[in-house]
C-alpha cells in the first residue's frame, strides 16, 4: 500500500499488450484529515477473470454488468478520475468507506 497526496498518474499501461496496473483506493479506509488515501495495486492481465472484475467493481459501488472489456473499462475510469472516489468517502471524517453496495 502507498499513501497518495494530490494528483498522481493512477494508470499504468507496462507494454502495448502486458499487465494495467491501477491504483485503486484501499475500501474500508477513514478518510484522513489530511485527505491522503491509502492506494492498493490492482493488476489486470489477459488471465484476470469477469468474476475478478466484478468483485473488484462491487468494492467501490460501481456497476457490474457488461462484458470483461466494458468491466475493464470502468475500473479504469474509477482509477483516473480521483474525483469519483470522494463519492465513497461521507463529509465526516470518522466514516468509513463502504466495501461494497
């Protein structure tokens, strides 16, 4: 796990055809008052199943329907755009963060 403070690349493509890596907000986290978010590595391989994806997307309340591509897809919007990940994180800063809706 890594700790994160203001814009980051949240996407990293290894080679044309290798592993995505993304980083994804660790679900269960307080938000801190210093607004860091602890980050977890999330690789997708060509061997990363539909099943994977969906538990993966349930962790951060985002839809699971379509096929593995638009899964993907999804995932890697969540991960570019930090300003989603708020949504999952209340005002208060005693919540928790949901793992799952």
């Amino acid at each position: 796990m890594s700790m994160h403070n203001g814009p980051v690349p949240t996407l990293e493509v290894l080679a044309k055809d290798g592993p995505d890596i993304l980083n994804l907000p660790r679900p269960g986290q307080p938000l801190r008052e210093d607004r860091n978010i602890e980050t977890v590595t999330f690789t997708i391989t060509k061997k990363t199943t539909k099943q994977q994806l969906s538990e993966k997307l349930k962790d951060y309340g985002l839809s699971m329907s379509g096929n593995r591509s638009d899964l993907i897809e999804r995932l890697r919007q969540f991960a570019q755009d930090r300003t989603q990940w708020a949504a999952y994180v209340p005002s208060n800063l005693k919540a928790l963060w949901p793992t799952g809706r």
